[in-house]
C-alpha cells in the first residue's frame, strides 16, 4: 500500500494508472462502514484509493472540528489490512493553499433543508472538498454510505450538474449488533446515552413494517417515529423524495425517512430508504 500526502504524488501516481480506479472519501476514525466501502470499491474496480481528510470547510464555527476523532496510524493500518492501494493524507494547506478561492454553492432547495437548516454553509464546504478530490484522483466510481443521505443525494446533483464523469455508488448502512448506525461520533456516547439511541433504529423498524404493512401516508409514519423517540431531541423526522422535498405518501424506490436526534450532546444521523 502506498501513503501519498502531497498533491504533485497523487497526481503522478494517477496519470501512471490505466484501470477503473474506485474512490473512498474519508475523515479518518474508520469503523466497520467505512470499511464496508473499501471492500465494495476493490469488488469492482482495479484499484482503490482512500482519502483520510478532517476537511474544516464543513465544519462550523462552533462545531467539534477541533474534537472531530483523529486516529491516522490506526486509519493507514486498517486501510492496509483492507488491501487498499494507495491512501490519501494530504495537510490542510494542500487542500485550502489560499483562503480566498473559489467556491460551489450546492442547489438552495437540497441544501438549505435538513443537515443545511442546523449546519448552515456545511454542504458548500462538503462540495468544495469532494470536488477537489474528483478532480485531483478522477475516479471511476466513488463510495458514498447512505447515512449521509443528504449529503449523497447533494453529491449526485453536483456530480450530474458539473458533467463529472464518475459513477456515484451509494453504500447501504452498516449497523452494530443493536441496530445503530456505525458513527465515527459514536465515541461520544457513554452508555446511557447508547442506550437512548438505540430508539432510532427502533423508530426505523417500526416504520418499515408500517410500509410494509402498506401504511404509506407520511403523516402516520412520521409520527410512528416521533412516537418511538419519545422525548429525545429530535432535529428533524421526515419522509423526502430524492430531491429532498417533503412529500405527502411514500413511494417505493423514490422516498426515504430521514431523521437527526441529539442524545447526550451528540448528533446521530439515520434513514430508511423506501
């Protein structure tokens, strides 16, 4: 496995490459998702290459950029065992060289929802880095897990409207043996706040066996939700289309429920796609 840290190595390593080229973004502290990732990108291309960035242009001014979980030499060694190619650690200043620079401003009506509304400026700052990745590592395909749905589903409409030739591959959720969604976050959590946040994939379930049940009205399956969540801090519980717009009945293959919860301080992220 090769490290490359510098831009001008990166992009010598990719014009020696001929084969389909699979592409894992990263902020370090993997777990068993990202991993999942990795083994979908070697499944099917000849060469995978992670990228391990803590990217300061998502973060806020007052969010945990400073705390966000570093663990590089476990990060390179997990990616090795892995069997990943090459992995990706370039230095902030590589990245941002100067501050006043162009930016992508992602489309209003995705964006300023959901993650965007609590997060304002997030999304431009997701869009900047991945599209500096794609341009630097031009993969074939890239990996994307489906609990950032969000941002997913942002980083399709750029890749579509900015005519990027790359494949965008959304990855299905892992979870641990209670059913919560693998987080890098999830570090923050003692154990009783573990123990609340097992009402989110709870929550999940029930709405999954309403719409399989052919309960599909948004209203119910929203407040089957809430109703499992009981009094957690709930950010948001809500079935979208693909586009991210609230819609009134599920519809298979076109809809998904959303959800951000805050339990013990810390932010959880999960969905159910229909």
């Amino acid at each position: 496995m090769q490290i490359i840290a510098d831009i001008d190595s990166l992009i010598a390593w990719r014009n020696n490459q001929n084969g389909t080229i699979g592409y894992v973004a990263t902020m370090g502290a993997l777990h068993q998702g990202h991993l999942s990732l990795m083994r979908d990108s070697k499944k099917n291309n000849d060469k995978t290459i992670v990228s391990i960035f803590v990217n300061p242009a998502q973060f806020g001014a007052n969010e945990d950029f400073d705390k966000y979980p570093r663990a590089k030499d476990k990060d390179i060694e997990l990616c090795r065992i892995a069997g990943v190619d090459v992995v990706f650690t370039p230095e902030v200043c590589h990245i941002y060289p100067i501050k006043d620079e162009v930016n992508i401003i992602p489309p209003i009506k995705m964006a300023n929802v959901f993650e965007g509304a609590f997060r304002p400026g997030h999304f431009n700052g997701v869009l900047l880095v991945i599209a500096k990745f794609f341009n630097l590592i031009r993969p074939t395909n890239a990996y994307f897990g489906k609990k950032d749905a969000q941002q997913l589903l942002i980083i399709r409409r750029m890749v579509r409207d900015l005519f990027f030739n790359i494949n965008i591959v959304g990855c299905d959720i892992v979870r641990d043996s209670n059913n919560l969604a693998l987080s890098s976050r999830n570090v923050y959590l003692d154990s009783a706040s573990y123990n609340l946040a097992l009402r989110i994939p709870k929550a999940l379930e029930i709405v999954s066996h309403c719409v399989l049940s052919n309960k599909l009205e948004s209203s119910v399956l929203e407040k089957a939700a809430l109703d499992v969540l009981g009094d957690l801090e709930v950010d948001y519980c809500k079935i979208v289309d693909f586009n991210l717009n609230p819609i009134e009945k599920v519809k298979n293959g076109e809809s998904l429920l959303i959800i951000a919860v805050r339990v013990g301080g810390v932010r959880l992220l999960d969905n159910c796609w229909f």
